[in-house]
C-alpha cells in the first residue's frame, strides 16, 4: 500500500471534514457514497440469502439500558453524556447489541425460530478522544455492519463456522486480505461478566471454528470483550498498523442479563446464546482500508463511476449524453463530460480511477459505436455501444464475485 486514505480519499472526493461539524465526524461526497451504497446494498443481499432478518433500532436508548448490559460500567467513559429528558437520561448508544437483546425479547420464541440472526446496518456513537482521532479509521459516529445470532448451545459451532464461510465471501467480493486473526481471551482484572465455566466453553467454541475453518491464528488475553472472547480479523493500514475490521463474539452475559429465553422442545424454558458478528465492521473503517488497499481504483461493482463517456468534440457531445443516459437505465454508474481536451479529460479519468472510459467520435457516433479505454491503458477496437454496456454490466458482477477481471484479455 501506497499513499494513505486521507490524502486519497480527499483527493478522489470521496470524503472530507469541516471543523463546524467536528472532529470525527466526516462527511461522505457523491463518489464515496455511491461506493459506500454499493457495498452495504451488497452486505444486506448477502446476508439476506444467508437467513438474517434485517431491523432498524434507534440510535439511543435509556441509561438503564446500558447499565443492565454492562456497557455502562466499561465504556462509559468512551459514551457521550447522557441527555436529560424528563425523567430519563437518554445516552446515544455505544453499540447495537442491546436494542437487539431487547428486539428477540419482543416476541414469544420458540426453538423452531432458532437460530434467530437480527441483522442491521445501524449507527452508534463512540466519545473517542481528539488525538486518536483519524480520517476514518479512527471517528465518532460509525455506522456498523452488525448482526446478533440467538441459537441454542448446541447450535453455536455451526453458527460461528457458517459466519466465517460468510466472511470469507465478502471479504473476497471487496478485495480484502486479512493480515492475521486473533482470538482475543479475558484477561486477568475484574472487568470481566460470567463465571469460568461459561467463559471457557465459549473460547472452546472459538477455537473449534478456527480450527475446523483451518485458519491460523494468535491468542491474545486481555483483549476479550467484557462480555466474552472473540475473534477479531485484523487488516494492516499503509503506515503497517493492525486495526480490527470483522468480528465474531460468543456472549452468555447479556441474555442472562435481559432475562432472553425460548420455549425448549419438551415445553421448559431455555436460555440461548447471544452470537455478535460483523462481517465487514464500521463502513468507515472499512472504506479507509478498502481505499488503500485499491489505492482508489476500486472493484468495478462498487467503483464510483464505472463509465465516462468522453465525445471527441462538440459534435458528439449529444450522442455522448445519450449514451450515458443508456448506461445508467442498464444499471451501470455512469457520467459524460464534454470540456477540455480529449487528452485532458481522458487524463482525469484516469485520475479518478475510473475503469472504463467510452470514447464517441464521428465514426462511433454515426454507427453508434464506443471505443473503451480501461483504466490500465489497455483500448478495445470499437464495438456497439449496447455489446459495451454489456461488457462492463458482467465486468462488475464478476469482479463482485472476486474475479480479476482487468487482468484477463
């Protein structure tokens, strides 16, 4: 990796800041937000297909809340300050996990409904300090790629292995190679919820996914969330720094704490185990590793703009439009633009990493025809603009499936 995400994605106007907003805080601009809609419409499908249901919660939640969970007591101080509204203390919530505890507990469960996964794609808000703040790697409103599995104990390993396979997926579709994983343990201090035994069986059920999955990896104690072990994927910034982008956490404590049960087979009350997962992480941190990895010339599926149509001259400038307009009814993302020099404009999409540019000169534009240039300098012979626009459509889907497609003929 190259250049670093703030600089490129400033550069690419994908995102930027203003100190009226705050620090922490970025705002995303057209070209980052196309890409961004690509890819969470493409998590949402993915996991749709692999049996979760999809919620929205809100973005907040009342003090108790947070302190029945335990987030209260270890991370308040990463929590921004409650508001005071009437007689309750209204915090913006830290993570998802417990609107969702309280979503399985809306309903009367039965084991049949098991496993249940609630998955959602929901803000939560971290007090982070000002200097480990950082492009958006580091910020304060992070929107999560998250989801919660209720199953039955014995349910468990099959879960965490099937959100592996899942990961391993999305992971291969957004072109992601994961530095290393780590099994993070509990540590020695007190900051830990539930008894040895439960914690035991969790980490057990870890290690076997890792195991059968054939994943190598290091253990790492003391880095557990306060309410169970987890497995944490780790990515590698262009400064060589390890973040933490996907994970998979067993949690026995928050179900006992909101009292979550399901009717068991022989008629009894049983208790299931709450399994955290996000496959791709915040969609900050995601994104700020996603464009150093393609250094801004992102996968055709979720390239900000996957066709610029350029006309040779005024005298095409119409057919330019009209091809462009036929591009985005096919679905594809596309822009024409017509000023400046040809030289100039192919130049600054190339710039814009932008993977196919059309070119629309007298004879394209008397025979509706197009010449693409791809972003590696390679051109195409001329072709018909509808044989194009079908190209670039099975371009994108089968580099969204993780194939290399500038790299074959």
């Amino acid at each position: 990796m190259n250049a670093d995400h703030r600089k490129l994605g400033r550069e690419l106007d994908l995102f930027d800041s203003d100190p009226l907003i705050g620090a922490g805080l970025p705002f995303w601009l057209p070209a980052g937000a196309a890409a961004r809609h690509e890819v969470e419409s493409y998590l949402y499908e993915l996991e749709r297909r692999a049996g979760y249901q999809h919620v929205y919660s809100p973005a907040m939640g009342k003090r108790q809340m947070y302190e029945l969970s335990g987030h209260w007591r270890n991370f308040a101080d990463d929590m921004f300050p409650p508001m005071v509204l009437g007689g309750d203390e209204l915090v913006l919530r830290p993570s998802l996990c417990p609107h969702h505890a309280l979503i399985f507990k809306s309903r009367q469960r039965s084991y049949r409904d098991l496993p249940l996964r609630i998955a959602e794609l929901g803000p939560m808000y971290r007090a982070e300090r000002s200097g480990v703040l950082g492009g958006l790697s580091r910020v304060r409103s992070i929107q999560l790629n998250d989801a919660h599995i209720f199953c039955a104990l014995d349910q468990v390993g099959d879960e965490v292995s099937g959100v592996l396979r899942l990961m391993g997926v999305a992971h291969k579709a957004l072109g992601l190679r994961p530095s290393s994983f780590r099994l993070s343990l509990r540590g020695d201090d007190g900051k830990y919820a539930g008894n040895d035994d439960l914690w035991e069986r969790a980490s057990a059920f870890l290690r076997a996914a890792l195991d059968i999955s054939g994943i190598s990896y290091q253990e790492a104690p003391g880095e557990a969330a306060f309410y169970g072990p987890k497995i944490d994927i780790q990515v590698e910034d262009a400064a060589g720094r390890e973040w933490s982008l996907s994970t998979i956490q067993i949690d026995f404590h928050q179900p006992a704490q909101f009292g979550l049960e399901y009717i068991a087979p022989d008629g009894g009350r049983e208790r299931p185990v709450m399994v955290h997962r996000s496959l791709a992480g915040s969609m900050e941190r995601l994104f700020g590793h996603l464009i150093e990895v393609h250094q801004g010339a992102f996968p055709i599926w979720y390239a900000p703009v996957q066709l610029d149509v350029l006309p040779v001259s005024a005298e095409q400038s119409a057919d330019a439009s009209r091809l462009r307009d036929r591009a985005v009814e096919s679905g594809l993302r596309a822009e024409a633009h017509h000023d400046g020099s040809i030289g100039a404009r192919i130049r600054a999409s190339v710039e814009r990493r932008v993977p196919y540019v059309g070119i629309v000169g007298k004879r394209e534009a008397a025979d509706d025809l197009v010449a693409l240039r791809l972003r590696d300098g390679r051109q195409l012979p001329a072709m018909p603009a509808a044989e194009a626009l079908a190209l670039i459509a099975s371009a994108a889907a089968d580099s969204q499936a993780g194939v290399d497609v500038l790299a074959r003929p």
